[in-house]
C-alpha cells in the first residue's frame, strides 16, 4: 500500500514538474494572465483618476480582475496537450486523478504568483487597503483554490473544441458565478473592515464552493479525459 501512495504521488509530482518545465520553456500562460492582469488594472487605475469609486465597486474590480486574467491562461494546461499529440502519452504515463491533481496544482501556482503580483500593485495604484487584511487574505486563497480547480476542469472539456478560448469564457462565467459572489463579498467585507463574523455566510459559501467543485471534478475527470 505505501508503494501504490508513492508512486501516484510520483506521477502527481512528475505532471506538475512537466507543467513547470513546458511553461518555463514557452511562458505562454504565465505572461497572459500577468499582462492581462497589468494592462487592466493600469487602464483601470487611469480610467479612474482622482475618482475612487466605493468599496463596494473596488471589491467587484478585484475579481472581475482575476477571473478574466484566467481565463486569458489558464486554458492552456489542456489546449496545448491536444496540440502538441502528447495527451495520448499522458493517458498511458498517468491515472486520470494524478493529471487533474498536477494540473490544478500548477494552475495554483500560476494563481499564486498573479495575485502576489496583483494584489501590491492594486493597493497601490486604486489607493485601497484592505481592513482587515487576514479575512482578505482568506477570502482570496478560498477564491484562487476555486478558480484553480474549476478553471482546469473546464479547460479539460473544451480542449477539444475548435473556439476553446470563447468556449472556455462562455462555460467558465456561470460555473464560476457563486465562487465570485462569495469572493467579491469576503473582500467587500475586509475592504470596509469588518470581521468574521460579518462574512461568515461567504466564506461558508466558498468553502462549500471549493470542496464540492474539486470533488466534482475528480469524479468526472476520467470520463472527460479519455473521450
């Protein structure tokens, strides 16, 4: 038994080293979703001025932010297997849960990465802090495990299709509507500084959202991935 949990940790582990080393050599989705990320949340800033909307706006603008920025990449951990003619291989090499696993964790830290990025340079440019910066930092790590495990799976299904990127937008938007209600409350509710108390449906909510997602995509993963 502990030789089975090795070696399907290995093969989570060696999907997750491949999805590294393939974006080092291409960077295709690390630079769109940051670039994607920079150039709004420049425009935004400019659009804006001196003009600072509510927090209740700032808190929308936060996630709308994020979620195109994924969508603008991380479709990409699936596209570029049916492009490339190396899903077969992956097939073989891989139990379907073990692909899913590493390509969630590599979106993730995709997602990392942006919102370290992001999140200092929102503060700075839109001139907003957060209030109560741990309920923010909660909210936003619920948000991007969501975002991680809902976008891959969605990037999974339409891989095969001929207009993946609006295909992916059209599927993601309605998938991802409850997990950017909740996201965009828990940071309302950081924004204007209030506790946990205040945000407890929300994080509920998203907590839900998340454990139910990530099951859903691993139960129905294998029949996706061998279509």
């Amino acid at each position: 038994m502990p030789t089975v949990s090795v070696s399907w940790a290995g093969k989570i582990t060696t999907v997750f080293r491949k999805e590294m080393l393939s974006e080092f050599r291409t960077r295709y989705a690390f630079n769109a979703i940051i670039m994607f990320s920079l150039v709004t949340l420049t425009v935004v800033s400019f659009s804006l001025g001196i003009n600072r909307p509510g927090p209740e706006v700032m808190a929308a603008l936060f996630w709308i932010i994020l979620f195109f920025a994924a969508a603008s990449g991380l479709a990409q951990v699936f596209v570029k297997e049916e492009e490339s003619h190396t899903a077969g291989f992956l097939r073989l090499y891989a139990p379907a849960t073990a692909v899913l696993i590493g390509k969630i964790i590599f979106n993730l830290f995709l997602l990392i990465c942006m919102t370290v990025l992001l999140v200092p340079l929102y503060i700075i440019l839109l001139d907003t802090i957060p209030q109560n910066f741990i309920l923010f930092t909660i909210g936003l790590l619920l948000g991007i495990i969501g975002l991680a495990g809902s976008t891959t799976i969605i990037a999974a299904i339409v891989s095969r299709a001929s207009i993946k990127g609006a295909l992916f937008a059209v599927l993601s938007f309605p998938v991802l509507l409850p997990l950017l209600v909740a996201a965009i409350e828990i940071t309302l509710v950081s924004f204007t500084g209030g506790d946990f108390a205040a945000a407890g449906s929300a994080l509920q909510l998203l907590l839900a959202y998340d454990v139910v997602m990530l099951t859903l995509s691993i139960m129905l993963f294998d029949f996706v991935w061998q279509l």
